[in-house]
C-alpha cells in the first residue's frame, strides 16, 4: 500500500493534469504549491503529512495569507486522519474552513467492476493527451460525464457529474466503468480521487476505500 503523503502527491499530479494546471512547485517542505490561475481560487497548498507535521499547515496558512491577492485567494488542501485538530488549528490560524466534506479514495482498478449503461443512454469516450473524457448522452443530450487522468501507473479521477434529473440510472457507474477501462488500456493500475458527500456512496459501490478525510480552507 502506497503510504499516504505519496497517495496525496499522486493525486494531485493528476488533478493538476485534469484542471489543465500546468505551474505547480515543491517546496521540498512538505507543501505543493498549485497555480491554478483561476479567479476564484488562485492558489492551492497541498499540504503532506499534515498529521505528522503539523508545522506544514502553519507554513501554508503564511504562504496563503502572503498571497496578497485579498479573501479566498490562498487555498489549503489536506489529509488527515484527525479532522477535528486539523480544522481547530486552521481556523486558529485565521483560515475559513469549507463546510463541505470530503474523502480521498482508492482503489486496484482491477478490482471495479465492469458495467454497462442502459440501452436508452449511449456513451462517447475521447482521449486527450493522458486525459481521458466519458459523456453519457440521451438524444445527443450529455445527462453523465467524467474525466480521468493518467500519471504513470495512476489514473484520477475528477469531475463526475450526472444531471440530477437523471440520477439513480447506473449512469455515474457506467462512466466510472468506461473511464476506468480507457485507463487501464493506457496502463494504469491505481484509482485515486477526492469525493464528496454525493460522490461517497458512488465510489464506495464500485469498491474504492476511504483513506482519509481531506480538510479544505481558505484565506479570509
């Protein structure tokens, strides 16, 4: 089992290559500094080890708030199996902690089942690059979609979404199956990505594992 800083550094290689963000810098200290470019989040510090080093979550909080780009423009990503300290000495460092939860997860992809969509849906897999694209669609209508990048032997996952109008229809299982194939087709053996609370229980039926909390905040 890959230990859990590495998992984080993986994850976020891949993420990174999903968002398009090409700039990102290792402080050699424990912090990925992520330009994002975007407007409403600049900058993101990846913080590893955070449990184990907690001193790297103050140096990130410095770096968030040197940022100089007003509120929100300096964001703190971290896992943690201790959420509660994790968001306790955040806010005591002056950052907004986002309420919404998050989950880092992974799996064998070998270990996915393979499904297969609906006959009344058709899906339309593409490859970019290392990032590869899956859109359910109804009447040409895109209802599902996901991305999912490949680093080496990792693939990330990112952005699966399906219309709420067509939730409950295997939709988000079969776009997770097709993205997994594609990627294990390009040689990737590892699924890594962060869920959320309406994610969870998609992934979690598939049988990715929770590793750990991911804790999220902001400068104000």
């Amino acid at each position: 089992m890959i230990d859990r800083e590495e998992l984080v550094r993986r994850w976020q290689a891949g993420w990174s290559v999903s968002r398009g963000w090409t700039t990102v810098e290792d402080d050699n200290n424990g912090i990925l500094i992520v330009r994002a470019g975007e407007e409403s989040r600049p900058t993101e510090y990846v913080v590893l080890d955070a449990d184990g080093k907690p001193e790297r979550v103050e140096r990130a909080a410095q770096l968030a708030f040197a940022d100089g780009g007003g509120r929100g423009s300096g964001w703190i990503t971290l896992a943690t199996d201790d959420k509660e300290a994790r968001i306790e000495q955040l806010e005591d460092l002056g950052l907004e902690v986002q309420q919404d939860q998050d989950w880092l997860m992974t799996i064998q992809l070998s270990e996915q089942p393979a499904l297969k969509l609906h006959e009344r849906y058709a899906l339309h897999a593409e490859l970019e690059d290392d990032l590869i694209i899956t859109r359910a669609t109804l009447h040409g209508g895109v209802v599902s979609s996901g991305r999912m990048a490949v680093v080496g032997e990792d693939a990330v996952a990112d952005r699966i979404e399906t219309d709420p109008a067509h939730r409950r229809r295997g939709l988000g299982s079969a776009v997770m199956a097709s993205l997994v194939e594609a990627a294990a087709a390009k040689g990737a053996k590892r699924g890594i990505l962060i869920a959320s609370i309406d994610g969870l229980r998609l992934y979690r039926s598939l049988g990715w594992k929770v590793i750990a909390d991911i804790v999220i905040a902001r400068s104000r």
